[in-house]
C-alpha cells in the first residue's frame, strides 16, 4: 500500500469527524433532515426525513455515482497496465 494514500484516507476521515463535530455544536435548534444511502454493489438505496431530505439524497447520489465511477476508471487503468505487461513478455 501507498503510504501517502492511507494518510490521505486517514486525513479525509478526521475532516469528515471534525465537520460534524463543528456540525453539532453550531447548531441554530431549527429544523433537522436525516438522510443516508446504501450501496449494496452499484446500487444504491438512499433513505431521508424532513425537509431537506431531496437535496440530501441528490448529493448522496452523486456521491454514490462518483465512486462507482472512480472505482471503473481505476479498475480500468489496472487492467490496461497488466496488459501492457503481458505484451511486454
């Protein structure tokens, strides 16, 4: 594994605590919207509550479409690299 990139996850995960945290905290007392999605291979389930529920579940979507697509471009590039390989034998 890449050292830089399990720092890099690692980082990203602290941010996300941290976003919350100051989430909870700052928080008016208004009203509240619940939202989550659940990724059972390329498809997902997004769920959500209250009135900003849409727009939760349209940025879960995009989410969820981000990384799908992430994860074909890099399974992609693997594959090209280990032809590139097989050629090279």
């Amino acid at each position: 594994m890449n050292p830089r990139l399990v720092l890099l996850g690692i980082a990203i995960v602290f941010v996300g605590f941290l976003v919350v945290a100051v989430g909870i905290f700052s928080g008016t007392g208004g009203s509240s919207s619940i939202g989550g999605f659940i990724l059972i291979g390329p498809v997902p389930i997004i769920f959500g509550s209250g009135p900003n529920s849409g727009a939760l579940s349209t940025v879960g979507l995009v989410i969820t479409v981000a990384m799908v697509a992430a994860y074909l471009l890099s399974f992609l590039l693997w594959r090209s690299g280990r032809r590139r390989e097989v050629e090279a034998e």
